[in-house]
C-alpha cells in the first residue's frame, strides 16, 4: 500500500516531484503540513495551481490553499495531538507561523 504521497510539479523544472507527506483532517477538511517548515515542496505548491494526492491507492486531484492565523494554529495543534513523532520539528519550530499548511480544495 505505502506511505500517502503528495505529487506537485516544480516551479522552476515542471518536474513532478513525489514527496511522503501525512495529510490531516480537521471538521471534514483535508490539510498538508509542513513539519519542518519551510521546504522546496512548499515553494512548489505555493507556485501550483494543481497537485495530486495518492493515498490507499486513489490519486486524487486538488488546488492547494495556503492558510493562515487561526485556522493554521487549529491544523497545527490537531497534527501535534495525532501525530507524537513529530514532535521534535515542533519544539524546534514552536510558533505555528513557521508551519507553512495547506487546504486541499477540490479541483
């Protein structure tokens, strides 16, 4: 089956680039995180009008939204109760500005 992964193409090459991200869902909503911070996926998702999101074998279509305040601080808390292994990305980077988060709208 294998780990759900986020397909965008890049903002300079046009290049797909495949990354593994876990995705979350908050009030029914889909959102893409990034733990880290600031990433070459972001920088390419921020610039897509279009990406793709393979999970459980469905390829799914959709338009990236960047949001921010509240609804980012909600989505961050969420991913921070569900998901303990991140947890060293966020005590690097406490304040959920620093977590770029994305709304998977439909295409």
């Amino acid at each position: 089956m294998g780990a759900p992964v986020l397909t965008v193409k890049g903002r300079k090459s046009g290049k797909e680039y495949k990354i593994p991200l876990l995705p979350i869902q908050v009030d029914g909503v889909g959102y893409l995180l990034a733990t880290r911070g600031e990433s070459d996926w972001v920088k390419n998702l921020r610039a897509s009008d279009v990406a793709w999101f393979k999970q459980k074998g469905k390829k799914t279509e959709f338009r990236p939204v960047e949001v921010f305040g509240d609804e980012r601080a909600k989505v961050v808390a969420r991913y921070q109760k569900i998901n303990k292994a991140t947890k060293t990305y966020f005590d690097r980077l406490p304040n959920p500005d620093d977590h770029p988060t994305f709304k998977m709208e439909t295409a």
